[in-house]
C-alpha cells in the first residue's frame, strides 16, 4: 500500500482515542495568523472580483511557488475503446480505454459504468498499484506483484454502480513515476523544455493527466462529463485538490487524507511538515516550495486558499482520527478558512466551528467535512459520505 505515513513517525502518532478527545475541544485552533483568502480583493470583496482577480492571482502562487507550472502547450491525443464486459450479474459495464497522448504516453483507462437509462455522474481518480489492484473483475494488463483486487477495499465499484454512478481510475504511474527521475519520464517526457524552480512537479503530472481524462469522458455515451467528481486519497488528495482547483470542469473535489500540500494548513506545522515533504519527496512539487521549509510563517498564502480555488464547486475534505501525520485538525481548518469566498456565492457555506464526532458527516451546502475513525485509509465509510454528497450535489 502506498502511503504518505512514514514508518519513522509510527512513536509521534497519538492513540485514536486521545486524538478524539483533542479534535473535539477545538475551535478554530491556532491559526490566528492564517491569511484572510479575500484580502487580495482590497476593497471589492465581491464574487466578480474573486472570478477576475482572486482566484487567478491566487492559483498563480500554488504555480509558481508549490505544485509548479503545467505547461500550457496541447499535445495529440487519442481515445478508444480496448475491451469491454458485463460485470456484478449485469448491472455495469467494466471497460478499458487506451489515451495515447503524444508519441510516447500510453494510458489505459478502467471504467466502471452502471448499465442504466440516461447519463450517469461519475468519481475520477488515481490509483496507486495498478487498474488490476481495483476490482477482483478487473484485467491485469502489466506485470505487477500487487495481486488483482488488493485494493478493492478502497474502490468500492459495485457499490457505486448500484447507487447509478460511474467509477473511473488510471495508475498514477501511467501519467508519472513517483520517484525521484529527473523528470524524464512520463508526461513529462511530452514536454522536453528547460526547467526552472517552478517547473511542475509529479503532482502536476498527475493532475495534468486527470484533466486528460475528463478530456474524453464526454466520448462515453453512459457518462454525464458534467457531473464528474475528481478524488482523490492521500498523495492523490493533493493531487485531487490541484486538479479541481485549475480546471473547473471538474464538478466536486474530494480529498481524503491529503495533510501536507493537500486539506492541512501549512502554517500550523503540525504531522507532515514542509522540510519532512520535501526532503522525502523533492519531486512532487517544484523546487522552489523548499524554501519555505522550517520558514512556514513566511508563506505569504496557505492550503485553504487552494481550496478557495474551487469555489463555487463542492469540496469535500475528510480526515482519520489515527492520522495526527496527515494533521486532521489543520485539514478541517484549511476547509473552514476557505469559508469567506464561498460566502461570496452562497450565505452560510460552512458553519462549524469544531470538527465533529468520529463517522458523522457535516456540512448541508457546498462545503463539506467528516472525520472518520481509524488510520490513514480511505474506506468503504468515506466513500459512503462521497456518494450520498454527490447524490445531492451532482444533479442533472
């Protein structure tokens, strides 16, 4: 299993129950010195000015300062169908579709969709073993030593396909090696040009490949393109928040357990800080964010803003309450703080002001949060919370 927990901090990590216990007395924490995400605006802290001014300005700091720079260039793409069958006694249809973009990129896209009258919403997100590690169904289409449906648990397809919504998934490593290569493989091999300190890292890899996706989904006839939810767990948070945050296509964002560079407020330096993501993992982001390693009140924006980026869309973030390394307090507070420009287009997005008892979904509106009992995960209980938002969320 893939994780961002590192076996090292297994002593730092407090029992559920004494974590449980320090979730609930807290208000809005120690993030008095979080930057108020409409101070960019001045004067005119309206929705038009959050549109034309705020939000670009913002992105353009996770940009050049964070995830790096996608390159803007287009490159060819091509969409089919490789293979198809019937699965769960006839209820979906299990197909793979082959996504060559460029010369050299080869994806292959797993696709779930519920064999039902009318157009269908659909969750899209990475994977981490394999399309084979999904589902018991699916087909094994590289050598792997992950073994078929090792990760079913955390991709609950019938379940989905039984509440009339379609699953899609791709191997991260499809879209990019999560190591540390000098950037030459990939998607990143599609674009030779010379890099500087905010050239993209794998995580704007990743969600420039997610973006590819929902490129072609409006091809299959079953899916409803506009009302496709990007998701994402852990490194795949993070990389679920950017993805929604520069392309609003994506209709809902979920992040499950993203901490650090996800949900979590770096300024908090709680878990998974800066120096620790950097050092360990220099090539999720562009360079430049070392340099706000042990400096976190230099920061001039925080992760809450990212989340303001999705704005007016629905955003869902979820935390574990065994996860002190993911930070589950600083992923709660970067949801509320990114409240002020939600209210700019609906009053009252979010109204809590503590997280909530363990398994107990808050949130009416576009904002929305749970915290789940257990370690770092994302089980069949989160993904029960997702579908019951997008049931009310991704109307026709």
């Amino acid at each position: 299993m893939t994780s961002d927990v590192s076996p090292s901090v297994g002593k730092a990590m407090m029992s559920g129950l004494m974590i449980l216990l320090m979730l609930s007395a807290v208000g809005i924490g120690n993030a008095q010195s979080i930057p108020d995400p409409l101070a960019i605006l001045g004067e005119e802290k309206t929705e038009a000015a959050w549109k034309h001014k705020g939000r670009p300005a913002t992105l353009e700091f996770f940009r050049k300062e964070v995830y790096g720079v996608t390159p803007d260039r287009k490159v060819s793409a091509e969409w089919k169908l490789d293979r198809e069958s019937e699965v769960f006694g006839g209820i979906a249809m299990r197909r793979e579709y082959l996504l060559i973009l460029g010369d050299t990129l080869s994806v292959r896209v797993l696709a779930f969709v519920p064999m039902e009258k009318g157009k269908v919403p659909a969750f899209l997100g990475l994977n981490f073993g394999g399309n084979h590690t999904v589902s018991e169904t699916s087909w094994i289409t590289r050598t792997s030593k992950a073994p078929r449906g090792k990760s079913a648990g955390r991709w609950p397809v019938e379940m989905a396909v039984r509440k009339g919504i379609a699953m899609i998934t791709v191997h991260c490593a499809d879209f990019d090696p999560d190591e540390h290569d000098g950037f030459a493989n990939g998607a990143h091999a599609l674009f030779p040009e010379a890099r500087d300190e905010s050239s993209w890292g794998t995580l704007g890899a990743w969600a420039w490949g997610l973006s590819r996706v929902l490129d072609h989904l409006e091809d299959v006839p079953e899916i409803d393109a506009k009302r496709v939810a990007v998701i994402g767990h852990s490194r795949l948070g993070k990389t679920a928040l950017w993805a929604g945050a520069q392309d609003e296509r994506f209709a809902m964002v979920v992040s499950n357990n993203s901490g650090c560079g996800g949900a979590a407020l770096s300024k908090r330096r709680q878990g998974e800080t800066i120096a620790k993501i950097t050092s360990r993992f220099p090539h999720w982001f562009c360079s430049r964010y070392s340099k706000f390693a042990d400096k976190e009140d230099e920061l001039p924006m925080d992760q809450h803003q990212l989340i303001a980026c999705i704005a007016p869309r629905p955003v869902y973030v979820a935390s574990a309450s065994d996860d002190a390394w993911a930070d589950p307090e600083g992923e709660f507070l970067g949801l509320k703080k990114a409240a002020p420009v939600y209210a700019l287009f609906e009053k009252e997005p979010f109204m809590a002001d503590k997280i909530p008892p363990a398994d107990e979904a808050i949130g009416k509106k576009k904002m929305r949060y749970h915290l789940r009992k257990g370690k770092h995960d994302i089980t069949r209980s989160d993904w029960g919370h997702y579908f019951a938002a997008a049931s009310d969320l991704l109307k026709p």
